[in-house]
C-alpha cells in the first residue's frame, strides 16, 4: 500500500489481489490483528496495472490522519499492519463511521 496527496484529498493505492470492486463502492482500513478500523475509504478507480486507488472519506483521529499525511510526504513510511476490506454495512450503516476531522 501506498498513500499520496491530491490537495487536500489523501489517496490510497493498493496491488489488488482477487475479485475487481465496484467503483464508489466503500472499504475501510483496519489493524489486522484487532480489527481496529482506522479509515474509511471510497473506491476511486482501478489502473490497468492492477493498482485501486481509493480516497480515504474519514478517518478515526487526528493522530493517525497525521500518519497518513507523513506517508504521503515521505516522511514515514506506511503502516504494514493494516488491512483494506469491504465496508459491512450491517454494522455500519450506509454513513461514514466518523465526521471528516
């Protein structure tokens, strides 16, 4: 996973592995070991190179916005334990999870 700026978007792009996602459809971004949701994301498009970008819609804390911004501007590097899966819209309904911070 990558991440980069796009004004005052933040973008994630990612090397998918199985089954192409819907453009517009929504994933978040979780700790793989506790399933800690960290952002919410938006499927932005799909490159030929297999590469989906999405744009991150919200995220949990000012805290680790600001570890996606350091990513973006190469200062850190990106987290590697975290996941991108499907948004369950059971148990979060169909709004974001947080207000944008």
């Amino acid at each position: 996973m990558d991440c980069a700026e796009d004004g005052d978007l933040l973008l994630l792009g990612a090397r998918w592995a199985g089954e192409q996602p819907l453009i517009d459809s929504r994933y978040v971004l979780r700790s793989r070991t506790l399933k800690d949701v960290k952002a919410t994301l938006e499927l932005q498009a799909i490159r030929e190179d297999g590469i989906v970008v999405f744009r991150v819609h919200s995220v949990k804390s000012p805290t680790f916005r600001g570890t996606l911004t350091s990513q973006a501007q190469g200062s850190r590097t990106f987290p590697d334990d975290v996941e991108i899966v499907p948004r369950d819209e059971l148990d979060f309904g169909k709004e974001a999870i947080w207000p944008e911070n």
